[in-house]
C-alpha cells in the first residue's frame, strides 16, 4: 500500500535539510 506519512516525513526533512543548508 502507499504510504502517504512516509512521504510526507521524506519531504518534511528534505525541507528543513535545504532550509538549514540555505542558512
């Protein structure tokens, strides 16, 4: 099945990493 929390957990972290990186 799709899981959509793992996902969503993959993006939320390749957000803060690009975040932390833009800082």
């Amino acid at each position: 099945m799709f899981q959509l929390k793992q996902v969503f957990l993959f993006i939320l972290i390749v957000f803060m990493i690009k975040l932390t990186i833009a800082v």
